[in-house]
C-alpha cells in the first residue's frame, strides 16, 4: 500500500513546473514565462532639450531579429533569440524567445527622425521631439 505523500509533488517538481521544464535532454530549460512573455530587457531612456536616446542591452541578437515601431508616443522594440539547447547542455540559463519592451514618451517625437543603431549587442535609438504647433483659433457658431 502506497503512503499519500508519495503522490505528493516534491518542492523541486513544484518549482521545476514553475521555473522550468526538462526538454527530454538533462537540459533545465527555462519556463516560457521567464523566457519572454512579461520579461524584457535593460533599456536607459535619457531626454535632452531636442529629444531622446533609448539604450537596450540586446546580446547575441541580430539585426534581422529586431523590430522597432513608433505609434502615439509608445516606442516598441521586440526582438528573438532561437531556444535550441546545444548538444550536451546540462543546464540552460540564457533566456529565449521573444523579447519586448514598451516604452511610453511624455511627449511626442518626429517619426521622421528615429534613428536605430545596433553595435556591438547595445541598440540605440535616437529620436527628436515634437515642437508644438502654433495655435489655432477656433471660430464659436
């Protein structure tokens, strides 16, 4: 007769399910929460006086695998980094998938004029503000 705590889950089979998931390989793989879904990645944002510099650590992507759109003062990146483990990988720890970030802009900037670079696993985007248009007089009926 089998005890009840032998069906039980062990506290490492509860956080593996939360963590991560084996890949059939010894490989610990890192859950897909972890791995993109509500993860992003290191931005700096700086404002100046004619707009403002976006800084993202992005290493080991390329530039084919990075999307970056403007749309009513939201900057979107998105990027993907391919989860294949290596061959003989007995632990895998570098997060995987589809990574991105939102960043809202207190004011908004001139599509025109982004401007992205990635170098050496650092993406930089430049972009100039807005200047406010001159005022419009609305006629009263």
């Amino acid at each position: 007769m089998s005890h009840p705590r032998d069906e039980e889950p062990s506290l490492f089979d509860v956080f593996r399910g939360v963590v991560g998931h084996h890949t059939g390989s010894p490989a610990l793989r890192v859950h897909p929460f972890f791995s993109g879904f509500g993860v992003g990645f290191p931005v700096d944002t700086v404002e100046d006086k004619s707009g403002f510099t976006v800084k993202a650590d992005l290493p080991g992507v390329t530039k084919d695998k990075l999307k970056i759109n403007y749309q009513d003062r939201w900057l979107a990146i998105e990027s993907e980094r391919p989860c294949e483990p290596e061959d003989g990988s007995a632990f895998v720890e570098r997060p995987c998938g589809v990574f991105q970030r939102h960043i809202r802009l207190p004011v908004a900037v001139k599509p025109e004029t982004i401007n992205a670079k990635l170098q050496d696993g650092v993406l930089t985007v430049r972009m100039t503000k807005e200047k406010p248009g001159d005022p419009v007089a609305v006629p009263i009926s």
